[in-house]
C-alpha cells in the first residue's frame, strides 16, 4: 500500500466535538471526508467527530483501510 494520506485531528473548542482536516498531495482525500460526514476539494477536506479521539482514529483508519482495499490508494 502507499503513503496513506496526511492527515490532522485537531480539538476544537466547542464540548464533543474534533475537528479532522485531511491533506494530501498524491492521494485524494475528499472521499475519506464524506465518510467522516464532512467534505471538500481533492487534496484538502476535512469534517467533524462527535466520538472520543481514540474512536475518531479508529474510524479514520478505517475507512482509508478500506479506501485502499477498494484501490484508491
């Protein structure tokens, strides 16, 4: 498998809530996004997370594990 895509959670500041942005320059991220019921351009998008951060990672390797499976990556 390549590279996985970069990525960044981030706290925001309001209760139960991170914020996940997503980037990268080779692989497309936009479709990782909308699995985490967010969006955006090709190379940059990102959502939000009402789950724990452990389970925000956890969902996130998820659904790139199956974005590669699919071969997208």
């Amino acid at each position: 498998m390549r590279s996985l895509p970069r990525r960044s959670i981030q706290n925001e500041q309001k209760e139960n809530q991170i914020g996940v942005s997503l980037r990268s320059k080779t692989n497309p991220v936009d479709k990782i996004a909308n699995e985490l019921g967010g969006g955006g351009h090709k190379n940059a998008a990102g959502g939000k997370s009402f789950m724990t951060m452990d389970e925000t990672i956890k969902h996130y390797e998820k659904c790139v594990k199956e974005y590669a499976n699919e071969g997208n990556l």
